[in-house]
C-alpha cells in the first residue's frame, strides 16, 4: 500500500511496518544468490551506512547488508567503494559514512568546522603543510596518514601537546583537507587506516563542486525521509547529522510539495512525517540481527518511540555499566525488536559466540527458533564452523537447545 493511501491516523504497529519497509527489511531475506545489482539497490534504499572500526564481529558497514540479505559476498560491497563509477564514497554524515556520491556535494557545505575542539593546529603549520600534502597525493598513488608523513618526512607520532585523538600535524591537516572535500578516501588499509587522494580521482562521474546550502539540504531531508518513511524532523536531521532548524526549513517546503505529509500515530506523541513514497505492507517477514551501526537504531528516541526498546551501546559504556554486554545486537522479528543478543567472532577457533542473549518483554515463543536460525546464518557467511551459546541471559537455555538442534 502507498503513503498516499495509508491513513492520516495509525496505530504503532502500522508505523513500525513502514519503518521496517523503508530500511528494506519488511520482505525478509532473498531466496536467490545475492546478485551486485541487489546489492547496490540495498544501499540506494538506506542512502548510506556508518563506518566503525571495531572488528569484534564485523565491521560495521558489512552488517547492515547481511541484515537485509543474508549471505552475500562482501568483494563485491568492496568494489561498490574502491573500482570507478564508485557507489559509495567515504564522507562525514552519521559520523564516518559511506554515502551515495550525489550526497557529497550537498553534505559538505553542512560540515562541522574546527571539531579539534580545545587543540587547534597552529594556523602557520597548517599552511605550510597543506600544500606539501597536496603535492605528495598529487605527484602518485593514494597513501596513508603514515606514508604521506614517511614521504615528507615528518614525525608519524603526535607531540606532547596531543593535538587530538594522538594524531600527527599531517594526520590533523589530511583530516582537515577532508571534511573540506579537497582530498577524499580512496579506501581503507586492513588496519582501517584511511587512503588518501584528490577528490577529483575518485568524483569522475559526479559534480563534486558544494550546493547551495538550501538545495543540499532539500535534497539531504527528502532522502532521509524516504529511508526513514516516517519520523520526526529530528529524525530526518539526525540521519545524516543535519542541523534541525535548517531542517525545519526542508521539511516544510517538502510538505508543501506534497512529498512529505502530517500524520498522527497512536502512542508516538510527537510531529510526524511520511514520505510520499513510503509503503505499508500488511506484514512484516523481518529477520535480523541488527548492527549496533545499523540505521534502523541511528535515532535512539525513535527506537523507544516505535519499539519501546532502550539501547545504549555497550562498546561506548564503561563495563561496570553494561547490562547486555560488548556488543550487543537487537534482533527484529516481524515488526518487533525481540532480543539482544552479545556477539564476538572467535576466528582462530571458527565460532560465533553468543556471549549473552535476553528477551525482550512480550517476545513471542519462536524468539529462540528464528534467532538461533539466524545465528547460524551469520556464521556461515563469516566463515564460521559453529555457534557457541554462553550461559549468560534468560534467552540462553532455549537459545543453547535450539542452536543444538541445528547442529
């Protein structure tokens, strides 16, 4: 069913579905082989997806894609990022991102500036060094932080006066050249280290020149709209870290086009807004271990709006506070968030423990089936021989038995 035929009051239940839909999870996996295009059309829907370097399971833009189709090939996710005409590009939006390449140019005049915070660069250094490193991305290949610093030979540490997360002046300027859209990523070093180059190396195909601020953000929120289906402005801002009240401003001239329209959803007290083309399927066929990165959790008061499910990321919580664990996935069951679920990849010995698993209030009696159904699932595409359940959470002894009987 459209937007334009979903009706301008709901219940929480038929807003969850759109939310569901939206993010491309309401269908449930493909029976098929995972095709590239598939995979492209993925991420179209979702407009981009975080960047983390934690590895303790995956990292956290591969997850998203397994979310929504299940044993894929992660090569050819790589080659939507690193062979011309790049899909994805690396930018600041919801933190370090891949994004659509048409978003760079309307994203960059919304960049935070001079985000060192209480350690500037000196403003003599930055500009001596600047054209250094321009010259040295210029003169070869995409390098890194380290090897640009090898390469004039400058000190790869950071001095005494820590300029900030322990980087270099030629770290702190190569970032500074990158939020301004001077360099862009070429990719990342298996140690997640980012790869430098001229931004016109990798913008071939797309007009890489910043928008007229309006414009970009009129593009920005409908975009965002479309991966949300319904929300809140902050919503729609925060998907790619946007400024609410230039948001405001997009928003309204989207309704007033009739992209976007008010609805009411009984029990969400809030302004909300749907996308022309948001869907309303009757049911819901989600499966899915949900990334702590993953975009259907980027907005935690939504999360609690729709789902009535409070998260907080373990990896960011001091271990005193934690009360699911490290790192902690929300598992989607139809139109619900049902458990959580602990998980670390023991690659040396080939399993994927479950280091804790909770139910949520209320989750059905098929939780423990379909989550450890789903367990196996992920690591047969981690390359993993077997799922390993500790006894820890009051999902864990049904969890345990199921993942025996598949075994």
């Amino acid at each position: 069913m459209s937007a334009r035929k979903t009706p301008a009051v709901m219940t929480l239940a038929q807003a969850r579905r759109i939310a569901i839909a939206a993010q491309g999870l309401s269908k449930g996996k493909p029976a098929t082989p995972v095709s590239s295009r598939t995979i492209s059309k993925t991420f179209e829907r979702l407009q981009l997806v975080q960047i983390d370097s934690v590895n303790v399971l995956s990292r956290s833009h591969y997850l998203p894609f397994f979310a929504r189709l299940g044993n894929y090939d992660r090569e050819a996710l790589n080659r939507m990022s690193s062979t011309h005409p790049r899909k994805m590009v690396e930018y600041w939006a919801h933190e370090a991102s891949f994004v659509r390449p048409e978003h760079f140019a309307d994203l960059q005049p919304w960049q935070r500036r001079n985000w060192f915070g209480n350690h500037p660069l000196p403003s003599e250094l930055e500009e001596e060094l600047t054209p250094q490193i321009l010259a040295v991305l210029e003169s070869g290949r995409a390098m890194t932080a380290r090897q640009v610093s090898r390469r004039l030979g400058h000190d790869a540490q950071a001095p005494k006066e820590n300029w900030g997360w322990n980087w270099n002046a030629v770290k702190r300027v190569l970032e500074n050249l990158f939020e301004r859209g001077e360099i862009s990523a070429a990719g990342r070093t298996e140690q997640f280290e980012r790869r430098y180059t001229l931004t016109e190396r990798i913008y071939r195909d797309v007009e890489f020149t910043p928008s007229e601020p309006e414009e970009g953000m009129y593009r920005l929120i409908d975009a965002s709209a479309r991966a949300h289906g319904i929300g809140t402005i902050r919503c729609f801002a925060d998907y790619f870290r946007l400024p609410t009240k230039a948001a405001t401003g997009a928003v309204a001239a989207l309704e007033a086009e009739g992209a976007l329209q008010k609805v009411q959803v009984r029990g969400w007290d809030a302004p909300l807004y749907l996308h022309q083309e948001a869907a309303l399927p009757r049911v819901s066929r989600a499966r899915a271990l949900l990334s702590p990165f993953d975009s259907l959790v980027f907005e935690r008061r939504r999360l609690l709006e729709l789902f009535n499910f409070h998260y907080r990321i373990g990896i960011y919580t001091p271990a005193e506070k934690r009360t699911h664990g490290y790192y902690v996935l929300p598992f989607l069951l139809a139109d619900r968030l049902v458990a959580r679920v602990d998980l670390k990849a023991d690659r040396a010995a080939g399993r994927l423990l479950v280091r804790t698993a909770f139910a949520e209030p209320e989750a059905p009696p098929e939780t423990a089936v379909e989550l450890a159904a789903e367990l196996a699932l992920m690591a047969e595409w981690l390359g993993l021989a077997e799922v390993v359940v500790e006894p820890v959470g009051d999902l864990a002894p049904a969890l345990t038995a199921e993942v025996s009987r598949l075994h």
